[in-house]
C-alpha cells in the first residue's frame, strides 16, 4: 500500500480507502464476512475509512466504531457526514439551508455519530449533500467553528451531489472545509475541470468515491442485469443507464491490457491523478479487499493507455434516477 498527504490535514491515508455503504442496510450482506474484510484491509495497510449516519441509520459507524476500539493502537482515520435535515439525497437548488443543515442539526447528528463511532472526536465529518448557494450562510459555519473549538471534529468536509463538481466551490474558498468527497472515474472525469485545481490551490484534500460507477467499470454487468427486490441500484440502473453504462464499459475492453482487470484498470486510472488522494470503492468480500488494495502496490498506466481512457469521459447529468 502507497500512502498520500491527505491535503492540509497532513494526514498519511492510504492510497485505496474503504467505502462502507454497502456494510449496513444492503440485501446480501454477511456480517462476518463484513469483519473478515475490515480485518483484511488493516492488515494490507488500509488507513481511511468512509461511513455515514445515513448507512443504516448509523449502524455502519457503530462498526466502524468497534474496529477503531480494536486498532486503538494505530491511527485509522474515521470520516462520517451528517444526513441533511430533510433526509432527501441528493439535494436541489431550491432547497435551504435550514431544510438540509440548521446548525442545531449539524450539532445533533455529529453528536449521535460520536456515539456510534464511540470516539471523542471525529477525524473528518461531511456534509453528506451540499449546494453551492448555501457559501455565506452563517448558520452552518458558526456550527463548524463550534464544534471544532470543541474538540469533536478535528476536519470538516463536503460530498458533492453526484455530477455536480462544481456546486462547493465558493464554499471551497470560506476555509473551513479541508475536504472534498465526489465521483471521478474513467466515466467521470468533469471534477478535473475546475474543481481539482481550486483543491490543488487551497491543499483541501479529495476522496474519490463511486471509482467503478456503481458496478459498471467492473465489468460483470450485462443488460439483463436484473438487481435483488430493495437493492438501491434497481432504482439506480433503471433500462435507460443501464443500457448506456453497459455499452460505455463494452467500449473499454479493447484497451484491457492482457492479465489485468476492469476493476483495476479503473482503480489505477484514479490513482494516476496525484490530485486524488484516497479512493474509497466499497469492500463487502475479503477477495474484494485483497484485489483492490493490490492496485496501489502496482506502477502508473502506461502514458499511452492513460491517454486512450482519457478519450472515455462520459459527461452526464443529474436526472430523478441519478440520485
């Protein structure tokens, strides 16, 4: 495992983080296993790990919690995020600020994930929606300079709605957020634009999340692709993404190098970008684990293939599927 300054916080995270969505409220998940896995990935090296509240109702941070009272010994870096008010993700334009993140709420479920995460102080809490619009209200900013000053978050940080890079920007420059969570990926490479220069300028940290979009740069699914009742991507891959995904990740099989997965040509195309400074796919199998950890240990994309990905933006935008 590779590590990389994690912006301005300083903080050495290893290269692949672990994303936890998938370890509470999905169809299929074996506890055991979800252990076995968080075990795994302590041991190859793993150091950043990303929950929610809004992950079970904070069932994820309660596990998160337990492997950081079993490892109290090394610092693994905890980040969660707030569900916005309305519990509606992602967020609209014409939402407020007082319908998503009044400061009492922000106080209120940074309080309830200190409990799940049973730790002092969070390393990294998020907004877990965000618009841009919200910048110079002052309620949430007087909530973050509080509960700093605390001592109950040491950073804070925004996850940007899906294919919206841009809407934190003036939010980036108030100096109170240190890092920024959004997708990017061989699809999704629009946070290049505007977004990771701004971070670069003012050394805020970037998580990319969604590194397979969803399953789709993993290769495995076909258009019959039919998801488990309660399964959250039935509503994600409705007929009209998942026959455009499925045919955007068919493109990319004549440039798989022989020997080398789809999982992890997309892993090592983020990691070409020093910009990026952990990715956090989602890790609910040992054998998951194993594989994507396994991406940092190996040397760049050639240029060429670097080169020949980069022609595979696929730039979208936010519908009522999208979520």
């Amino acid at each position: 495992m590779h590590y990389r300054r994690f912006g301005r916080t300083a903080f050495q995270s290893s290269e692949i983080g672990y994303g936890m969505w998938g370890l509470a409220g999905w169809k299929g998940t074996d506890q055991a296993e979800v252990e076995q896995a968080l075990e795994r990935s302590v041991e190859l090296g793993c150091t950043f790990f990303d929950t929610a509240w809004g992950y079970g109702a904070g069932k994820s941070e309660q596990i998160l919690g337990a492997l950081l009272k079993k490892h109290n010994r090394q610092h693994l870096f905890a980040a969660t995020k707030i569900p916005p008010k309305n519990f509606k993700w992602p967020s609209r334009p014409d939402y407020a600020l007082r319908d998503c993140f009044p400061a009492s709420h922000i106080i209120e479920y940074t309080e309830k994930s200190l409990r799940n995460l049973d730790v002092d102080c969070i390393d990294l809490q998020q907004f877990h929606v965000w618009e841009d619009a919200w910048a110079d209200n002052d309620d949430w900013k007087e909530a973050v300079v509080k509960l700093k000053k605390e001592g109950k978050v040491q950073h804070f940080g925004i996850s940007v709605n899906r294919w919206e890079p841009n809407n934190v920007l003036e939010t980036l420059r108030s100096g109170l957020i240190d890092a920024v969570q959004v997708i990017y990926n061989i699809f999704d490479q629009a946070p290049e634009d505007e977004l990771f220069p701004l971070c670069r300028e003012l050394d805020i940290a970037v998580i990319a999340r969604v590194p397979f979009d969803e399953g789709t740069l993993t290769g495995i699914l076909t258009k019959d692709t039919v998801f488990p009742p309660g399964d959250w991507r039935g509503t994600y891959f409705v007929p009209e993404n998942l026959n455009a995904s499925v045919d955007h990740a068919e493109a990319l099989r004549p440039l798989l190098p022989s020997g080398m997965s789809m999982p992890e040509m997309a892993l090592r195309f983020i990691l070409c970008n020093d910009d990026v400074h952990t990715i956090i796919p989602g890790m609910r199998q040992v054998r998951h684990v194993e594989a994507n950890i396994a991406a940092s240990d190996r040397q760049r994309l050639p240029a060429d293939l670097q080169a020949a990905l980069k022609q595979h933006r696929w730039d979208r935008e936010p519908t009522a599927w999208s979520q």
